[in-house]
C-alpha cells in the first residue's frame, strides 16, 4: 500500500506556501496527515495566528474522518448541522466546515487510494483551498 512520505509532506507544505505567496494571502498554517491522521509535516508562516495549527488540522482530520473534503463537509453541514456537530465532537482533532481541507490521492500503482489528507487556513476559506490544491500538486500527488 502506498503511502504519503516525509518529503511528500513537506513540498506540500512548502508548495502551499509557495502559492499563498504568490497569491498575496494572509500567513497561512499547513497540516499534513497521514492516512491514519497522523500529522507527518506543519508549516506556520510567520505572523499566523496562534489558533491556526488546530484549525489547519481538524480541517484535514475532518477530511479524513468523513471521507470528504472540508468544503463538502460545510455543505453537509447546512443540511445537517447536528451530524456534522456530533461528528466534530467525536473526532480527536475536530472538524472545521469550510474549504481548505483536501485528500491527498496516491499516484501510481495505487492511484486513487487516499494516503492523509492537507488543511491549510490563514486566508479566506476558498483561498486556503487553493493554497493546499498547489501544495498537492507540487508533491506531484492527486487530491
């Protein structure tokens, strides 16, 4: 089974940075996970505030735990606020509906099998979204 490296990780993390700068975004934070939900690269740029590292996890957790990105679990959560609700408290790192919070999609052999999962926060949700889609991408990996 393929699954996501340490160097992986980390060009994630300095992708989605690397597009957070290029885009003119607020310091944005970079949580990678593995497919188990552990955290395996964080990035926090300087000036990002201090609640930051939790959000940019429980948005990739989140992800993980449903099985979907972030922003779906928003959407879900329009419809369902009490589902989503239960299932934040029941996940150990939280759930945060709202973009930013994409699956990483292994390549190769194994090409679509989920390896972790990125959250990135710091900027508008849609603009967090962007920042951890280039991350994936420079890591040469699928969301």
């Amino acid at each position: 089974m393929t699954r996501i490296t340490l160097d992986q990780a980390q060009t994630i993390v300095s992708g989605a940075i690397k597009e957070a700068r290029a885009l003119g975004l607020k310091p944005i934070s970079v949580a990678v996970l593995d497919a188990g939900g552990h955290m395996i690269a964080f990035g926090r740029e300087d000036g990002s505030s201090n609640l930051r590292p939790q959000i940019a996890t429980a948005k990739a957790s989140g992800a993980l735990a449903l099985g979907v990105s972030s922003r779906t679990i928003g959407e879900m959560a329009i419809e369902r606020p009490t589902f989503i609700n239960a299932a934040a408290g029941l996940n150990p790192a939280g759930i945060v509906p709202a973009a930013g919070g994409v699956l990483v999609r292994a390549d190769g052999p194994d090409a679509g099998a989920v390896i972790g999962a990125v959250g990135v926060t710091g900027d508008t949700s849609d603009n967090d979204e962007l920042a951890a889609l280039a991350g994936i991408k420079a890591a040469g990996l699928a969301a």
